[in-house]
C-alpha cells in the first residue's frame, strides 16, 4: 500500500478515537510503518520521537526488546484462556507482585481491558460493598472539577469534560464535583499546599452533607492528566483520606495514567503516604503493549463479597479478562523496573528534562511550568483557537510527537532517554511553539 492509498483507505474505514473526522481534510493523517525506542517512523520514512508515550502508554520505547521476548515466549505457551472457572500462571503471578508493590494493603486483583472498564468496576465494587453491608442508600460518587476517569457512560458520571460529556448526558447520573486542589488556582502569597488545604475544607463540607448517600471519591493522585497535567500537592491526598475513613466513604485511585513509575514513585499515592481502598491501573501496565486494566482492592472490601450467596458476588466480567498475553508483557514491564533500577534512573532523567525547557520557557510566552517526575507541563499565553492541532502539526516538522490538550503543552515521554535526548526534545518542542505562535 503506497502511503497515500493508506491515508484514503483509512479515512474512508477507519473512524479514528477523539477526533473530528473532517479536520484531516486540513491535518492529514499519519500512517506509521515501525516503531524503535522513542521514535516513530511513518509510511514516507520520517521520524518522529514519541515524548508522549503514544497516549501515556508506553513506559519503555518501542519494541522493546524484553517485552517482545516476554510475549513471544507466552504465545508458544498460552495466549488466553477464559478466567471464569480457570487460572493461569502469569495472572497469579501479576496478581501478587500488583499486591506486594501495594506493601499488600491492595490484594486482590481484578481485570479488565482498558481504563474505563476498570472506572466501571471500581465504582460498581464501591456501591456494591455498600449494598452488601445493608447499606444501599450510599450508591452516588464524589469526583473533582475537571476530572477525567474514561468516556464510557458509567465512567462519563465522574468524568467532569463537557467536550466529553454533554453530548450523551441524558444518559449519564453525574457525580457531584468538589474544587480541584490545582495548584494554579494560589492567591498571591499563596502556595499550592495553601489551595490543598482550601480544597480539602471544600470536600469535608461536601462529606458532611452529603455522606449518607456517597459510596466513594474518586481521584487522579497527584496529576488530573487529560484535564490538561493540573498538578496538586500530596497533601490534599493525605486530607482526603482522613476524610474518606472518617465519612465511611471509600477512596479511589484512579492511577491509570500516574501509575508505573510516570510521578516519580511506582504509585502516584506513595507520595502522600496513604493508600486507597481502590485503585484502578492501565495504560503503562503492559508498556503500552495489550490492553489490560486492573482493580486492586482492600482485603475488607473482598471479604464482604465472600459468601455462599450468588447475589453478593462480584457478577462483573470482560472476554479478555486476564488475558495470558497480556499479564506476561507486565510481568515484563515489572521485570525491566527491577533490573534496570527504573526509578533511581528517572530522577535523573527528571532533572535532565528540567534543565533543558526551564531556560528554554523562561524566555518564551508561556506560564505555570510545572513538573513531577516523568511529567513535565506548561500553559502557552494567548494561544490561538486552534492551538492543540498547529502545535502537533509543527512538532512533526521537528520530528517530536507533541499533543496539547487546549494551550497546555506536556511532554511524558518512555522512560529511556538520556541526556542528549531530552535537550533534543527541548529543542524541537520550543521550535514548534515558536512556529505555532507566529
Ligand atoms: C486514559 C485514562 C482513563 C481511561 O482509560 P482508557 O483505557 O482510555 O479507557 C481513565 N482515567 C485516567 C486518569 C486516564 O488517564
């Protein structure tokens, strides 16, 4: 297939995620041939570095070479085997290591194939652990302001993005939202364990009102990612989960985006020393692989499932549940952070990426520049309409897959670049903007 009979074909049969179909008559469609490491490489033999992990999904570059090892070696074993009434080795094996990387406060495991669905079954689990204690009036959630926990209609409830949601909310029962502790809403004077502080007081007053008819909060620790990388301090977290065990109300950790390594501590919640009662993984798990998602939860929400009724059982299911594929590319992906001492070497990269933009940013249009760990964001000032989709069209000029969300631009690149590569990132990301703003 030459590149443009791709292009075509795939407009015409393909309907692309997240897209409005008729702006690739202005911003065609980029067919892509192979992938190495950080790079992509299109159908017409340009390259492009991946500083966004194809979609916060790929923690270790582009046919990474163990977890290719790791999958090929499964498939001449098992690909998938139904997990009702069935086991294998590679989910008891994730399964434990997930639950001892929680310290085992989180063990047992439940699976599903992508994000949403892990939303949908940590907020079912939630309503029906309540319902099992004889409880059924606390069947309604609390999320923050701008939250984004996946686009399938329950996970719609708590997913606070009108672009999102509007369209379809005759059919969604919305959660109730509480401020965002985004730390760029400080007063002057004020810093971002201040706006923690003032967005923890806003959910207590919430808790209290409401508490007898609340089943669970649900949070992005640390970074609300799609809501554009809005950043808050720990702290909020560790009020958050005062509250939560004080209000009988469960907490949820959606780290399907912050989880794996992506804050700088395996799970984004570390950082506040707490855990949740939930806590909802995808996207890195398998190194942006197969889909996987996974629930982890608390011993005593499992045991209030436990019992001869079939009614009080958790009757939630997915075809791919567990998949055999799937488990061994994390184990993989758990495997890589081991040996190669993942997160001591990501400090280094944090630093290297901090060094390169922050001289870079200080003398451009833009505010708000603000990092954790593998993620690094800023806001463009006076970004035209049409910001987002000039800026990833520049940044493959530049060879750097960039894709703003509004006028915030970030960068969550695999976690496999050195030095050279981050000034380099730098370098074709300011270039872009440049050329966006002019
Ligand atoms: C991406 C994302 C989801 C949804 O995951 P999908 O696999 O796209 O359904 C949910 N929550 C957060 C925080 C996410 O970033």
């Amino acid at each position: 297939m030459t590149q443009e009979d791709l292009l075509r074909r795939s407009m015409a049969a393909v309907w692309h995620p997240c897209t409005q179909m008729k702006r690739h008559e202005r911003f065609p469609l980029l067919a892509i041939r192979r992938g190495e490491g950080l790079w992509l490489e299109s159908t017409d033999g340009r390259r492009f570095m991946d500083a966004v992990s194809s979609w916060w999904t790929n923690l270790f570059g582009h046919c990474n070479p163990d977890i290719n090892a790791a999958i090929t070696d499964q498939l001449g074993q098992l690909e998938h085997a139904m997990l009702a009434g069935f086991t294998h080795a590679p989910v008891v094996e994730l399964s434990e290591r997930l639950s001892a990387l929680t310290g085992h406060a989180l063990g047992h495991a439940f699976y599903a194939s992508d994000g949403a669905s892990a939303t949908e079954i940590a907020l079912k689990m939630s309503q029906h652990f309540w319902r099992n204690l004889g409880r059924p009036e606390k069947n309604r959630y609390l999320c923050l302001e701008d939250a984004y926990h996946g686009e399938t209609v329950g996970a719609l409830a708590v997913t606070d993005v009108s672009i999102f949601r509007d369209a379809y909310a005759p059919l969604v029962r919305p959660a109730r939202t509480v401020p965002s502790p985004d730390a760029r809403r400080a007063e002057p004077g004020e810093s971002a364990l201040d706006v923690a502080v003032r967005a923890a007081a806003a959910l207590e007053a919430t808790l209290e009102a409401h508490h007898t008819e609340i089943a669970a909060f649900i949070v992005e620790p640390l970074v609300q990612g799609a809501a554009g990388m809005v950043m808050h301090d720990p702290e909020y977290l560790r009020r958050a989960r005062g509250l939560c065990d004080r209000y009988e109300v469960h907490l949820i950790a959606d780290e399907i985006a912050v989880g794996f390594g992506r804050t700088g501590s395996f799970f984004a919640h570390e950082q506040a020393g707490i855990r949740p009662d939930l806590l909802c993984l995808s996207k890195g798990i398998t190194g942006g692989y197969l889909p996987l998602s996974c629930v982890l939860c608390t011993d005593t929400i499992y045991q209030a499932f436990y019992d001869d009724r079939l009614a009080r059982a958790f009757l939630h299911s997915h075809s791919y549940t567990g998949n055999a594929l799937a488990c061994r590319a994390a184990l993989a992906v758990l495997d890589l952070f081991a040996r190669d001492q993942v997160l001591e070497r990501n400090r280094d990269r944090a630093r290297w990426l901090d060094e390169a933009f922050a001289p870079r940013l200080a003398e451009r249009p833009v505010t708000a520049v603000r990092q954790r760990g593998m993620i690094l964001a800023f806001d463009v000032l006076d970004a035209p309409d049409d910001f987002a989709q000039q800026m990833f069209a520049r940044g493959l000029d530049e060879q750097i897959l960039v894709r703003p969300i509004g006028n915030t631009v970030y960068l969550m690149p695999p976690y496999i670049f050195d030095r050279a590569q981050a000034e380099a990132m730098a370098q074709a990301t300011c270039r872009a903007l440049d050329r966006t703003k002019a």
